[in-house]
C-alpha cells in the first residue's frame, strides 16, 4: 500500500497540478504522503471489531436513522409513526468498508482557514443552497472509542464558490465583501456519542477544486463567554466530499448553477485523490430529506482521529467582532500571489 500510494503521489507531484486558484499543491500532497506512511496510522476502520462489540456502530446507526426520520417529518414528507428501519446486521457488516464513510485523511487546511469562530451548529446566516443537515461521529482510533469532548470545526465556501471572513484574489471576484461574514463557519462540541452536528450548505466548486468541506478536530480547548474557543490541541485536519454523481445533480439546481468558475471533478482533484488512499472514505452518505435537493440534506460520516497527535495548521485571518482580520505572520498572508 504504501509503495502503490508513493508511486501515486509522485505521479501526481510531477504534473504540477494546483488545488487552490494560482497556487501549488505539492507541499499539501507531501504532507498527506507523510501521514499514509506513518507507522501510528490508524483509521477507523481498524476498530470496526471493537465498534461493532460494543454496539456503538448499532447505536449510531439506529439515531441516525431516526434523526433523518425527524427531519422528514418536519418538513412534511413522512409521518411520525411510518419510520421503515435498515437491518442493524448489514449495516455492521458494512461499517468501514466504503459507502460507510470513514475517513482519517489528514489533509490540508489551505489558504481560508479563519480562526476564532463561534461555536453554533446554524452556520448558515442567510447563505442559500442545498441546506444540509451534517452529523459527524467522531472516534478515537487508539481506543476506538467515541471522543465525548472535542470540538468539531467546519467551514467551506458558499454554493457559488467564494468563502467568507477572507480577502484573496482567488477567492471569487477578490472583493472584500465577503470579509465581513461569518457564514458557513463554525464549531460544535462532540458530546456523549462523539456527535457534533451542523447545519450548513453543499459548498460549490472553485478554480482549481472540487466540492469540498473543511474540518478541524480541536481537543482540551476552553469555551470562552463570547462562545468561542481558546487553547487546546489540534489532532485532525481534513476535507469532506460529496459523491461525483449527486454534486452533478446539485450542481444543475440554484444558485449553484450561476457559478461561472471552472468546474473540477472528484477525479480530477489531486487532494481528493490522495483523501481516498489507504482506506480511507472521505465521502459523506448523503440522504434526501424529501423528494429534492431543494427539500435539504441529510449527510453523515465518521472521522477517526488520535487525540494525542498534534497538528498545526495556519489560520490565515481571524474572526473578530468587526470581520476577518489578518492573523500575524499567517504563510498564507497574500495568498496565492506568495
Ligand atoms: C447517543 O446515542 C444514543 C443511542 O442511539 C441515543 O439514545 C442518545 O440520545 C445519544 N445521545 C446524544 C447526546 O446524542
Ligand atoms: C457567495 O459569496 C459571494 C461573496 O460574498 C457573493 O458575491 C455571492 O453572491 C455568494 N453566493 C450566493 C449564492 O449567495
Ligand atoms: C472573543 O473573545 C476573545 C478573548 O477576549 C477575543 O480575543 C476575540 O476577539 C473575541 N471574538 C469575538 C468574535 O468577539
């Protein structure tokens, strides 16, 4: 495996393909090489045995379920009692194996990461688009054990391809709009079953990428009075994806369908590619809540991550009562012109 993936990764180095608009990938392909090659590397597939002994993977299975049903009764597309369960049986025999949505990819932040958002599960604030309702399990692969105290951290760009709380050339048309918004930014603490969940849209496309969501996994962070989070360590670094097919389906509904930025598939996206190497799944299960897209999302996935394990991603600016804000020293200060 890891001979196969370092063939792949130096295919891959050698077209000099770039993942952000203008900007070289290369040093974000190596970093997720070095994490396949790590001796530690566990994923949460590993602990299938353990998840499934406990009940866990039943558990969870069984609220999800239920959770989705919820959302359909809401909006009027099922009625409370009508809740038509999977066998809990081959769900466990599935769990870890593809379509079940595991993943550990260690991945890059990239250049948009804001630090210092608020921790809220709505992060939608007036954004339009394909709403999604997110569920992330989050497992410790040393333990293989739920983490009942981290906070999830999510952000991607909006259904148009632009990402708010930062100023860059490629970002959109490079205005400075989208400084002042917080939108599809956030964190939620995990709680008892590993569970943060969020509410946010399908992110669009940009120059040079794929659909893709943004995590980070913080751990020991203090939640302070004005609801956001100081300290704590950083175990996780990922990107979320969507099944090429269905983002082809949303894609053709609005607004995403007035994006005029180049369209980059799954399989033509280098971090996509490296996400899916050594077992990993970094593509969420995705479930209509009613007829259509346009009636909401239902998206699950699981991440497993060493709590122990130390990362340190760069903010590029950070979120202050008055917009994004430069963050000193950032090495993603001017990006992609840097
Ligand atoms: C944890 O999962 C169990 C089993 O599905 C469920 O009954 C419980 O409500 C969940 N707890 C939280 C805080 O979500
Ligand atoms: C995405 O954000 C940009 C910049 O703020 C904005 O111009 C655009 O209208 C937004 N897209 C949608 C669909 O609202
Ligand atoms: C929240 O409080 C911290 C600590 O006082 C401060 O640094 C940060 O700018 C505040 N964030 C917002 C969005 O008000």
């Amino acid at each position: 495996m890891v001979q196969l993936s370092q063939a792949v990764t130096a295919a891959i180095l050698a077209t000099g393909v770039f993942a952000h608009p203008g900007g070289n990938v290369n040093k974000e392909i190596l970093r997720r090489q070095a994490h396949l090659d790590h001796s530690e590397r566990r994923n949460v597939q590993s602990c299938k045995r353990d998840l499934i002994g406990s009940g866990w993977v039943r558990e969870q299975h069984q609220r999800r379920e239920a959770r989705l049903h919820e959302l359909r009764v809401a909006a009027g597309f099922a009625q409370p009692g009508d809740l038509v369960r999977r066998d809990v049986g081959e769900v466990e025999e599935e769990y870890g194996v593809q379509a079940s949505c595991t993943l550990d990819p260690e991945a890059t932040e990239g250049p948009y990461w804001v630090v210092g958002e608020l921790v809220r599960q709505d992060l939608l604030t007036g954004e339009k688009g394909a709403i999604t309702h997110l569920d992330i399990n989050v497992v410790d692969t040393s333990t293989c054990k739920p983490v009942t105290d981290a906070y999830v951290e999510m952000w991607g760009s909006n259904s148009t391809g632009v990402y708010t709380g930062v100023q860059s050339r490629g970002n959109g048309d490079g205005g400075s709009s989208s400084l002042v918004s917080n939108a599809l930014r956030g964190l939620q603490p995990t709680g008892a079953n590993g569970t943060a969940t969020f509410i946010t849209v399908i992110p669009g496309h940009y120059v040079g990428r794929t659909n893709h969501l943004h995590t980070i996994v913080h751990h020991g962070a203090t939640l302070l009075p004005n609801n956001t989070i100081a300290g704590g360590t950083i175990s996780h670094v990922g990107q979320f994806y969507i099944e090429q097919n269905f983002l082809n389906q949303v894609e053709k509904t609005a607004p995403y369908n007035t994006n005029t930025q180049k369209v980059t598939t799954n399989a033509q996206d280098m971090l996509f590619n490296m996400g899916k190497q050594g077992g990993d799944d970094p593509v969420m299960k995705i479930s209509l809540i009613g007829s259509k897209i346009e009636d909401g999302l239902y998206a699950t996935i699981d991440v497993g991550v060493n709590p122990k394990a130390r990362r340190n991603p760069a903010p590029v600016n950070m979120w202050t009562s008055s917009g994004g804000k430069p963050y000193p020293n950032s090495p993603w200060t001017g990006y992609p012109d840097t």
